[in-house]
C-alpha cells in the first residue's frame, strides 16, 4: 500500500459515499479493496471496517487538491488518476 492509494481512497470514500475519512481509514479501505480484488464470489461477503480516526488534521492535506498536486506531481504526471482529485 502506498500514501498515493490511501489518499485516493480517502477521496473516493468522500465522493461516492459522503465519508469524511482520515488517513488511516484510506488505508483500510486500500488493504479491503486489495483483499478482494481479482475476487469471484457466488455470494458477496459482508465487509466491516471501522473508521477510527478524525479528519480535522487532514483537511490541509488529503483534501487539498493543491497538497496533492504538489506531493504526488511525480505519480500523476507519469499516469495516476489526476481526475480523482476533482471527483
């Protein structure tokens, strides 16, 4: 897992499901999308995760497209997701 897909996830969790989750709550969600990926089930399993930490101390960072655009300039100029930013 890298802090790439954690604040990805964070981001995804904000946008698709109104989650306003910190860093450690991206982590979790990169470790259950990794688990499960490439996975075929007859029955979709429940899935639990508990978020645990608060998000006032990333407000500055995972949430400003700017923080990310200048952390991660590298990984998106070689191919990452810079729509996911503005999703």
């Amino acid at each position: 897992m890298n802090e790439y897909d954690t604040v990805m996830h964070c981001r995804e969790l904000l946008n698709n499901q109104y989650i306003f989750a910190g860093g450690s709550s991206g982590s979790v969600m990169v470790a259950i999308t990794s688990c499960f990926a490439d996975q075929t089930f007859s029955i979709p399993p429940a899935v639990v995760d508990i978020f645990c930490d608060r998000v006032d101390r990333y407000v500055t960072t995972i949430y400003d497209d700017r923080w990310v655009e200048e952390v991660f300039e590298q990984h998106i100029s070689s191919g990452g997701d810079k729509h996911a930013l503005s999703r």
